[in-house]
C-alpha cells in the first residue's frame, strides 16, 4: 500500500489532481519556541520581506510597492535576485541579503508586518512571523491561507501587483491585532503538534 503525505491541502489538492489519490496533510514543524513577541515600546516603523529571493516569490513586487509608498522595508534573503532588488530599491527599502538567524528573529519582533507577496505550498515564514507576535500581509493563495488567519492574524491580497500589495498594506491599519492571540494562533504550527 502506497501511502501520500502533503505539508498543506494545496499540496494534497495537488496529489489528488496528478495522482488521483487522497493524502493526509502533517503540516511542517515550525520552531515556534525559537521566536518571541517584542514590547510594543520595541516596535519598528518598518515592514519585512524575509527569506529566498527568487522570481516566484514576487519580491519585486513588494519594493516596488514600498518604493510607491514610501513606507520603510527591509528585505532578509539572499538569492538571484538580490542584486536585481538592489537596484529597484528606493530610499525606503534595505535590501540587507542574508543575515544571521538572531538578526532575522529580531527584525520578526520588531516589524509592523510581514510581506509575504509569492505562493508557497506551505511557507514557513508567515509562520514565523506570527510566532513572533507579528501580522502578515499575504497574497491569498498556497498554503499562507491554511496559516494566516485573515481579520485575526493577518490580511490578504488576491493578485499579485504593486496596487494589491498597496491596497492590503492599507488595509491592515484597520484591524484590530493582538500579539499574543497571534503568536498564539502560530503554535497550532510548532514542532509539538508536528511530533
């Protein structure tokens, strides 16, 4: 007997179109213990992009959107398009590449949001995010829809484009988000309930 296991339902819709089987869907373990929520006084004024810049991810997107708005983001990545990001990037984006992992969990903590503009099958980063206390700002397909809570833990856009990006970076300031209902929510992910 040959048994399927999915990381999401976007995957197991996927083996069930290719293969025409039915899976069971064990999330992936997320080291939420490894994150925490920062004091509000700790707050940054700025959003972030974090992890493998790459064409699919859409991270163009995301400057470009900052750049329009003139709103401060930071980039954690490196990639083949790092360079490419470099050059597009405004006065308001850092494009940092790669940084150690208690750079990364600190600028999760700090944040106003994550900016999560590909699809992933599952994305561990919005998991992290709010396992951090932090929202995230995420386009409405893939697996961030099976993490994100929308309204709770976060928002999302429905096309990939600068104005959507725009739209929902907007659009967030009028939910009421609470930080540990968030981190909270992120533990349902955690190595935990993995194992």
């Amino acid at each position: 007997v040959v048994s399927f296991v999915a990381n999401s339902e976007t995957l197991a819709r996927r083996i069930r179109r290719y293969y025409g089987v039915d899976s069971v869907v064990i999330h992936p373990p997320v080291d939420t213990g490894a994150f925490s929520i920062a004091d509000p006084s700790e707050l940054g004024d700025y959003y972030l992009m974090a992890g493998e810049l790459v064409s699919y991810k859409r991270p163009d997107l995301a400057v470009r959107a900052f750049n329009e708005l003139k709103l401060r983001l930071v980039v954690n990545g490196g990639g083949a398009m790092m360079d490419a990001l470099r050059r597009i990037a405004g006065p308001t984006v850092t494009v940092m590449g790669t940084q150690p992992f208690d750079v990364l969990r600190n600028h999760y903590a700090r944040c106003r949001a994550l900016v999560f503009p590909g699809e992933e099958d599952f994305g561990m980063v919005p998991v992290e995010a709010m396992a951090s206390g932090r929202p995230v700002i995420a386009f409405g397909k893939g697996g961030a829809v099976e993490t994100v809570a929308a309204g709770t833990t976060g928002i999302f856009f429905n096309e990939q484009s600068v104005e959507a990006i725009s739209a929902a970076i907007g659009s967030l300031a009028d939910l009421p988000l609470d930080s540990a209902e968030i981190a909270k929510h992120a533990e349902q992910f955690g190595r935990a309930q993995f194992l």
